[in-house]
C-alpha cells in the first residue's frame, strides 16, 4: 500500500514536465509497477505560485 505526495512549488516547475498531473500519472505508472495499490493522494501547490498570480 502507498500514498502519493506530488508537489510543485514554482511556475516553471509546472512548465517543465513537472505538473501534478505529470506527477501523479508516473508515480501511478510505478506503483503499479511495483504492485501497489494507492490508498491516497496528496497535492501540495506551494504559496510562491499564487503570490506570484496576485
């Protein structure tokens, strides 16, 4: 069993092959490489990419 924890903290990170989403699909592709099953997935979007919006 295994929880996800996919982040990105800068704009260019979510630019660059580093999104969540980009995330989340390889360390799915992973676990179940590895025959895990996913209990749960935590996003953490970090503060700097919104302050940077506003």
């Amino acid at each position: 069993m295994a929880g996800i924890y996919i982040r990105v903290s800068t704009e260019d990170q979510a630019r660059e092959g580093f999104s969540l989403g980009e995330q989340k699909e390889k360390l799915m592709e992973l676990c179940k490489f590895k025959g895990y099953e996913v209990y749960e997935i935590y996003e953490d979007v970090s503060n700097h990419l919104t302050m940077n919006m506003v």
